[in-house]
C-alpha cells in the first residue's frame, strides 16, 4: 500500500485516517510494518485481531502450543473445532477472514535462547504475551539485542500489567525484574478473569499500531497495571538499572540467556 489510498481501503480504515496525526501516511506505515506475536493465548489473540483488522502488513505468530478446552474461556481466536490443533494454525485460519491485505505467518515453535535473535529479527515491533517468565526474559535479551521496541503484558486472576522496553530509550525487562520470580501456576489453576485478558491484549495492540504510525509513544519508561476487580488503573515510571546485564552501562549479555524460576521457598 502506498500513501494513495484506493477506495476499499478507504472506507475499511476511514475511523484510522479521521485520526489526527495519523491520515493516509500512517496507514502506509501499519502496511509496511512486521509484527512478531510471541505467544497466541489470552493476549495473543485479542493482539493478534486488532493488528490484522488495522492492516498491519505482516503478522507473525510463534507458539508451539495446541489448543485445550481450558484455553476457550479467554483465548477468543479459538473453538471446539480447533481442539487438538496448533495454535498458530487455528489462529491462522481464523485470521484470514479478517483482512485479505495482511500476511500472517505461523510458526509452531517455542521461542527459546538459541532461537530467539533469528525470531524477531526483521520485525519493527515485538509483542509477548507469553505466559512464563523464562520466555519473557529470553524475548527480551533478544529485543535489546536486535534494538527492537519490545511491548510486553502479562495477566494473574483480575489484574493486568503492560510495560514497553526499548533501551536505551527506557529500561527493559532486566532492569525492572532483575531476578525471575517463582513459576507462575497456569491460568486455569491460578484463575483469570477472561475479559482482563482481552483488555491487557488489546492494551498491546493499541501500543504498536500507534508507536509504527508514529502518532504516540505509549508507556515509554512506564508500566501501565490495571484492576478488573475495581475496574481502575494507574501507572508507575520505571528506571532503568546502571548495572542491567542487557542494557546498563557495562553489559555481560551479548546473547538470549535463559533464566531459571526461582522455587517458591527461595
């Protein structure tokens, strides 16, 4: 797509272009624009709709995962059809109805340490939605590394948190969580409340489609954590760590590095 808009797409993305700062320039720049999805669960899925229903050019889905009946609660790309079936494929299918103008490429892979530079590289933005803390960190080194904006979100029974790290603009994920937390149980044990899934996913979109049309900067240097029970949000200013192995002022990662869960009696 180039800035001359034909008519379908005129009329699919008028809402876009009646933006102030956004126009037919930036809807060029969403067309132009890769976008890597680490994890197609609760927040892949809302992320995964909005960015394809926007026009981004390309949106690549990494899971290694198949879809389970307890993932149907939140996880909104997904039916009873598609039990048994990968992740990414289901997504995929359920994707091209969408928008016949975006490319949607599927890989049924774990993203992990020694894969993760090849992954995002080539992709203007990242977004994880993944749902463990050792993906989270290896998904953030190799961000840093390849100096791509990183959006990243997570969700525990009412609550949800969005950050965007993207040094040396603003910390990244090492320099806010330092060591990795104990294992997180898996939402069907631990409980989530589906909606704040959809909200926290939706959050993630809305970040990247407004940082690649270049029209805001949400939550630079800032983590965004919302309450579903109290239906209320705030914000904290994040600082970026002088002593960050990633990206502080002398790093010792030059390469995604696994980290370890922490046992919970740690």
């Amino acid at each position: 797509m180039t800035d001359r808009l034909v008519a379908p797409e005129m009329e699919r993305y008028q809402a876009h272009l009646a933006l102030p700062g956004f126009g037919p320039e930036g809807q060029a720049r969403l067309a132009a624009a890769r976008v890597l999805l680490v994890g197609v669960g609760g927040l892949g899925c809302p992320a995964a709709q909005y960015l394809v229903a926007a026009g981004v050019g390309v949106v690549t889905l990494v899971d290694d995962d198949t879809v389970e009946r307890t993932n149907l609660q939140r996880q909104i790309l997904f039916n009873d059809d598609d039990l048994g079936q990968p992740k990414v494929d289901a997504a995929r299918r359920s994707l091209r109805g969408m928008n016949a103008a975006v490319a949607i490429v599927a890989r049924r892979e774990r993203l992990v340490a020694t894969n993760a530079r090849s992954i995002v590289a080539g992709h203007d933005m990242v977004i994880d939605g993944s749902d463990n803390f050792a993906t989270r960190y290896v998904v953030n080194d190799a961000c840093g590394l390849e100096r791509i904006p990183l959006a990243s979100g997570s969700v525990y029974r009412h609550e949800g948190q969005v950050a965007v790290f993207d040094p040396p603009r603003t910390p990244c994920y090492r320099c806010v969580f330092p060591e990795a937390l104990a294992a997180e149980p898996p939402c069907h044990d631990a409980g989530v409340l589906g909606p704040v899934a959809g909200i926290i996913g939706t959050a993630l979109a809305s970040i990247v489609i407004q940082r690649v049309v270049g029209c805001a900067d949400p939550l630079a240097g800032r983590l965004w954590i919302f309450d579903g029970a109290t239906m209320t949000a705030h914000s904290v200013a994040l600082e970026q760590a002088a002593d960050c192995p990633l990206c502080g002022a002398t790093p010792t990662i030059f390469e995604p590095t696994a980290v370890a869960h922490r046992s919970p009696t740690s």
